[in-house]
C-alpha cells in the first residue's frame, strides 16, 4: 500500500505535540522531542500543526487533551508518566477521556518481568496506572510502556524513551504523502533577496517557502527551506529560488551554509 | 523598591510565550528562546505558564494571539517579524487588536539611519510596519525593532536578536518575587526516590519538587530539583531531600551529577 492509499483526499493528517512538564517551563530542561517527533511525521506524512508546552498541573492537561484531541487527527504527550508524585499525565488523561485510572494487567506483567523480587514498589506500580482500554505501546529503554488511548499518543519525556516509543508505535498512524525539503544557502541578505522569494510562493503555492537569516563571525546571509510533498513543483521552485540567487551575482549553495562550513573544518 | 513591592498579593504574574514558525513545527530549527525566556523570567519573578508552537498562518496567530492575552498578564510572541513574505505576525497582531497597521515613523526613523542610501527597500520596510500604538523595544543586533501592544511583546525569532531585544524590554516587566532553584544528583533510581519525594513534596507545598532520571554510559539515577520563591522552605525541602538520600545507603550530590562529571573531564 503506497502512503497515498492512505490519503486519498490530498491532505495530510494533523497532529498535535502536547509536551507536559514544569521542567521545560522553568528553563531547566531544553525540549527536543519536538524536532524529533517533528522529522519523523515528515516522513510518513502527518503535519505536525501545533505544539503544547503545559505544566505539570491536572486541569490543565485535562482541558488541553480534550481541546487537541477534538481538533487534530492524532495528539502526542510527552512526560508525566514515570513513577513520581509529579508523574500524573496518566491519571489526567483517564480523566480527560472520563474512563476508570486503573492498573493495566499487561503493563503490569511487564514490571514484573523487568524488576527483581521485592524491587516493584507502589511508586513504579504507578507506571502500569493507566485509563481503561489503553493499549500499550513499547518502550525498548526501561520497559514501562507508553500507550495509545484513542487518538492520543502516551510517551516518556527522556528523549531516548519518547524516541524508542515512538518507533513502536508509528505502525499504528496512517500517514499521506511524506513531506521532502530543499535547503539553499545563500550569502545574500534576507531583505534583498525576500521580493524574489515572494515571487516564487505566489507561483508555487503547494510549497511551503522559507526564509532564515544567519549571522556568523561577522558575516551573514539567508537559508532558504523549500518543503512539499509535491515533488515535482519543489524542484522547480527550489530551481527559481537558485536562478534568483545567481540573477543577483552570487552563488546558490545547496543545504545551510554554515553546515557546509563546519562538515568542511 | 524590592520586588515584592511589585507583588504585595504574593502570587507572581503569569506569561505566555507564543512560538511562531514554520520552521519549528517542520523540525528544521531547534527552538531555544523558551528556555532562555524561562530562565530570564525566573529572574525577575514572573512565571512562564505555557508556551505554544503555531505555523505562519494568519487565522491561528490571531486566535492564539487573543485567546493567551486575555488569559496571561503578558505574552511574548517570537518570529515572523523579518521582511521576507512569511513574516506575518505584525499584521496579526494589529488584525487581533484592531487596530491599523501602519508605517511605524519612529522604527522607519530607525531603519532609514541603519541602512545605506538604496538599501531600504519594501520587503525590508515591511519590518517598520505594525499596530497603531506599538511602543518600540530596541534590536541591538540588526536594528529593526521589537515592540509592545497592550500586554504583547513581540520578538524576532534569531535567538541572538531575541536575547537583546528581551534584555531592551525587561524593564518594561512588573515581576515578583524571583524563583530559585536547587539541584541535588543521587545515583538511586527515581523508582526508589520517589515515595521519600512525595513525602517531601506534601510537607513543603510552596516547594516545587521535580524529579528527573538520566541514563547515561550503562548507569543512571535521578536529579532532584526543587524550586521556590519562599527561600527558608527550599532550603528546608532540600535538606529533607539529601536526608532521604543519606537515609538510603547513598551520596547526595551538589548540582547535576550528569553536569559535575562533564566539568571534571
């Protein structure tokens, strides 16, 4: 089955990144679940449309599933599932979906074929709680599993766990057609080179056209991401923003400048 | 004048930081202005109580814009602020207040100073134009200046432009009382910490205390952080922490063990 059998109106489904913590909100922790779940929907054709970042606090996550899981095809939570008193993402979703918080037979026999005699305390029991009709998800790291419940994803917020859970799980999303992006690195200014770009959107309007300025050691210039899942307008619109570029006397570099700086050092 | 002058109900204003772009929700830029927003806030005693990732799509900016401002006592918006023609927050913000958007005269004073005679074309004119009654924050990187509308502040997206133009504005800010933190390493697994934790927790509850796992080169444990604005508390709480660790058979360590073993090296 090619991903467009999946998708057969054209448009892409939508997800949501719910990513839960006061850790993230304090600044003590640098989220990057967000690029990573991010690249991966890319390429099975899910856009990730919005993301979420909430505290550890249950009217909150409450009202924000309820509000996400209503508007988008497929929500993601990140954190709140371990076996601490601030672990309480499982419990709020249960909530959320108004069915009974309860131990889950199967993540249950999980903990107790991971853990020693006598190692299973209330605290990591708390890991196998879960809203009624879960079905489990993987974790390959540290076993405690994450899971589905309706159209919303439970995972870890340990980016190595989020990761590993997500690899089991993407079998279960229908995708549409995989998102592909062009990079071109140009010395030109944003300001100068922007009439040009905006040319080129309003003649390829299927692909997304991006503009990101740099500034390093002195020097400067502009990234130009071109994102479609329609091949073929992407090539020619990343041809034109290459013809612009060399319109205007200077070279097109394919893929971001700086990196191909640093991979030449 | 102490911040608490600034405070006298005791519970510290609330923000909302709004990430606009495109380019985060692809995966193609790794945000990091939340945790310096974060960290700047803690600072002065305003908390950050969510934050929200949206695409450059004129309906949801507007939506989003409204729904946070009439919710948080400030919003900081990031992104969409360039000349190229994705940059479309500006415009937003106006259609949210109502208001027109205008050639700012002073932000054209500014730009007509930065650039050279020719060099200020449409595109990068359209960085002057915004809301009727914005009042400038200055960009001490590139010039072309952030502002304030009602309680938005509005902000580039390049986190170098972002840090000064949040530097230029923060004495715009009413704080509160400011938030510390303290952070203790033990190498005893969350699962087992996390009953003594929850004890802490329930006795100091002005203490917000986290509970983080790191799994690193085969080994692991758990970094303890507690965060509050009553200073007497937090040391109490983070004494009872290291107790607990003692108590068990283990080392508390100062900071993040991750982090000291790294400064070690």
């Amino acid at each position: 089955m090619s991903p467009t059998d999946l998708n057969p109106t054209g448009k892409n489904p939508e997800a949501c990144l719910i990513i839960i913590g006061n850790e993230i909100l304090s600044g003590r922790t640098q989220d990057i679940n967000l690029s990573y779940l991010a690249s991966e929907l890319n390429k099975i054709g899910v856009t990730l449309a919005e993301a979420r970042v909430i505290p550890d606090t249950e009217d909150t996550i409450i009202k924000t599933v309820n509000e996400c899981r209503a508007k988008y095809d497929y929500v993601f939570t990140t954190g709140g599932i371990g076996p601490t008193h601030d672990d309480i993402t499982s419990e709020c979703i249960a909530k959320a979906f108004g069915v009974e918080y309860e131990l889950n037979a199967e993540a249950h026999a999980l903990l107790v074929a991971h853990y020693k005699e006598g190692e299973l305390n209330e605290a990591r029991l708390r890991m196998a709680r879960m809203g009624k009709g879960a079905e489990l998800v993987e974790n390959p790291i540290s076993k405690a599993p994450g899971y589905r419940l309706g159209n919303v994803y439970v995972m870890a917020g340990v980016p190595v766990i989020m990761q590993g859970m997500f690899q089991s799980m993407k079998h279960l999303l229908h995708g549409g057609t995989p998102v592909q992006s062009r990079t071109i690195g140009s010395e030109i200014p944003e300001g100068r080179i922007a009439e040009g770009l905006g040319q080129v959107q309003a003649r390829y309007p299927d692909v997304d056209v991006g503009s990101y300025p740099f500034f390093r050691g002195g020097t400067g210039g502009t990234s130009l991401v071109l994102r479609s899942t329609n091949i073929e307008n992407l090539e020619a619109a990343t041809e034109a923003v290459r013809q612009i570029i060399r319109d205007m006397g200077s070279t097109p570099f394919e893929g971001e400048i700086g990196k191909a700086k640093k991979a030449a050092k």
